[in-house]
C-alpha cells in the first residue's frame, strides 16, 4: 500500500521544482546567477520567490509580472527596469535604485521598502498594504511628493 502512494509522489515531485525558477530567456536567468548582473534581459514571469538578489545590477532589465514574493532586493540597481505587475509581497526592497522604473501595478503587501530611490518611476495601482515604508517617495494621498533623486 506505502508503495503505490510513494510512485505517484516520486513522480510529481520533479514537477514542483521544474517551475520553481524559470523565464522567457533562461540564459538570462543564468547570467543573473553568474555574474550577478543582466542589464537590459528578458526576465518576464520568472519566478525568483525568497531569491537572495543582493547588490544585484538588473538595469532596464524586463520583469514584468515576475515573482519576487520574500526576495530580498538590498542595494539592487533596478534602474529603467519594467516592474509591471510583479508582485513583490514581504519583499526587502532596501537601498534598491528604482530610478525611472516601471512599478505599475507592483504588489508590495508587507514589502519592507527602505531608502530606495523611485526618482520619475511610474507609480500607478500600486497595493502596498501592510508595506514599511520610510525614506522613499512612495505615499497615499496629498499632493505629489517631492521625490529627490540620488547624487
């Protein structure tokens, strides 16, 4: 009886993991973990849940509707990228440079977003339920903040 619950198991599990980390352009997704920078790649839809993306240089790079759900972004250069619709739920978006990126839409429930800079990011539909945010230009109501850019 154990026997014939544990082959349909040893069968499925290959199929969680298959779609753990994948993309539009996988070898993108491998320069990423090389070299710990790809500027300008293709990384739509991936899925880098809990990824430890450190001081990671993705400039201009596509993200759009990605997974960073519990990622921790502490000093990434996001510069230009398309955040479109990535949900970035109890992300760590420290020291993160988001300079004129694209964040329409981005799910940042219980994200923790700390002196990061979103100097002319577009900002539209954001959900930051639950979000920590302290020294960004990100808000709810009033008048438009003044959002200085890094020097």
């Amino acid at each position: 009886m154990k026997l014939q619950l544990l082959a349909p198991l040893a069968l499925a599990t290959p199929l969680f993991f298959a779609s753990a980390v994948r993309a539009e352009n996988p070898q993108d997704l491998q320069k990423l973990f090389s070299t710990r920078e790809c500027i300008q790649c293709n990384l739509s839809g991936v899925n880098l849940s809990g990824a430890h993306l450190i001081g990671v240089d993705l400039r201009g790079a596509n993200l759009q509707g990605a997974n960073l759900t519990e990622a921790n972004l502490e000093g990434a250069d996001l510069t230009g990228a398309n955040l479109a619709g990535a949900n970035l739920t109890s992300a760590h978006v420290t020291n993160v440079n988001l300079k004129q990126a694209n964040l329409n839409g981005v799910n940042f429930t219980r994200a923790k977003i700390y002196d990061s800079n979103v100097y002319q990011a577009s900002m539209e539909n954001l959900n930051i339920t639950d979000a920590e945010i302290y020294n960004t230009g990100i808000g709810v109501g009033g008048e438009d903040a003044q959002i200085p850019d890094w020097d």
